[in-house]
C-alpha cells in the first residue's frame, strides 16, 4: 500500500469536471460491478486504484485477474486517498480510469433508442440499464442530454454503459437518413397525440425517440412526418419518469 501523489490525485480529480473529461478523453468508474463490466468490455482502461478492505469482498479475485490479462495497471493505495479521488460519498474502495470512446452511427444496430435532452444523469443510466436488459442495438443522444461519461450516468448505469454503442449526434437529418437507410421505423413517444403504443405493429426494427419528462420531444422533430405513439395514462398521475416510461415502452413493443 502507498500513498500517492498530488499530481496523480490533481489528474484523477480533473475527471470529476466535463470539460477535463474532454480534454483527457478520459473518465472515472467507481464501484466493484461497474468496474468488472468495463474491465469486461472494449473499452480501454488505462488504470485501477484500490484500497486493502476491498480483497475481501466476493468478486475481487476475479477483477484482478481480468485486469492482470488485460496488462491494467493496478494500484494499492490509502482509503483516504481514494475518497480523495472519488466522487460518491461513500466510495467502494475501487476506482478506475477508462479512455472515452467515440461510436459511429452505422454502429448501430436493430432496435435503438434516440434520447431528446434527457438532463438527468440518473435517468441516463438507467435507460442505459434498461436498453440493455431489452437487448437493444444502442443509443443515439441528441444535444441537450447529460453527457454520459458524467460519473452519476456511469454509477446507475450498472456497467450497462461499458456493453452498449452510443452516439452524440446533433443533426436530425442525419438521424432520419440512417434510420430510412437501415429501414427503420421512427417512433416519436408523444403522451398527447400519440397512437396508442399496443396498437402499434410492424416487421421492421424501430428507432423510440424518448423526451424530456416535463417538456417533451423537440419541436424540431415537428418538420417531419413521423410515427408519434403514446402509453395511455389509465390513473390520474401527471407524468411519468423517463427511464420508467422507456421501460413500459419496450415492454409493449417487444413482448
């Protein structure tokens, strides 16, 4: 074990603000299960803290030796160095560093999800969740969603974040083009004029575009005639949170 050093503290903290995540192209995991996941995946982590009292836990065994093929540098350090460099409260006791990684459109595959300025890092990462449990082929976030290296995307996300390709694209046509270019069917969930979602059928794989809970889609997606289904409210509440509305969305369209 050892402690170290305020440069490297100084760097691993830089990552808890957007703007160094971008210059760095770098970003924090935080927690046992999201770190096996990316350990698990693709992406590219460049190293990994830990504290003694997390050898005792279950999985530890396993993520070292993952990180160990891998060549992961890993690091025994303080615990209090690693509230140091953590953005939860009350950290785990692991930490790793990852490369951001940029995905191409065409990347992805079959059925996706199109988010319209979801805001709420939580939301975020459980859609991610979500998406992945419904075996979807990824996601596409338009400007004014969360930024999803954001730590609290990550942390909700379940390592379901490190399994799934995603795309930052502002540009409607461009969304539209790849979707008549892969034949699929864009859905604009849309409480007020929507088809009713169980109504809806169709052989070809779809594109869900999900809004913000209190605004909405844009009103950009007004330009073009697109398919716009709704979940019918059976009770009396007002509305219902993203990621649960995305949830009961998938769950009509795919079973």
């Amino acid at each position: 074990m050892k402690k170290i050093s305020k440069n490297t503290i100084k760097r691993i903290r830089s990552l808890h603000q957007k703007k160094y995540r971008k210059i760095n192209e770098q970003f924090l995991i935080s927690g046992l299960l999201s770190v096996e996941e990316a350990i698990n995946s693709n992406y590219n982590i460049t190293e990994i803290y830990y504290t003694t009292s997390i050898i005792e836990k279950e999985n530890i065994n396993k993520i070292f030796n993952l990180a160990k093929e891998k060549k992961i540098p890993l690091f025994n350090i303080h615990h209090s160095d690693v509230k140091k460099i953590s953005t939860e409260i009350s950290p785990q006791g692991i930490i790793a560093i990852a490369n951001r990684q940029i995905f191409p459109l065409p990347e992805l595959k079959g059925n996706i999800l199109i988010l319209d300025k979801i805001k709420d890092p939580g939301n975020l990462g459980t859609i991610f969740r979500i998406a992945h449990w419904f075996g979807l082929g990824g996601l596409v976030l338009l400007e004014g969603t969360v930024e999803p290296e954001n730590p609290k995307v990550i942390q909700s996300s379940m390592g379901s974040i490190f399994h799934l390709p995603f795309v930052i694209e502002n540009s409607y046509d461009k969304i539209i083009n790849d979707c008549k270019n892969t034949s699929r069917k864009i859905l604009l969930s849309d409480v007020h004029q929507g088809e009713n979602i169980k109504n809806y059928n169709s052989e070809n794989n779809f594109a869900l575009v999900i809004g913000n809970e209190s605004c909405g889609i844009s009103n950009s997606w007004n330009e073009y005639n697109l398919q716009r289904v709704s979940l019918p409210r059976i009770g009396e509440a007002e509305s219902l949170n993203a990621a649960v509305a995305t949830a009961s969305m998938l769950s009509l369209l795919l079973y």
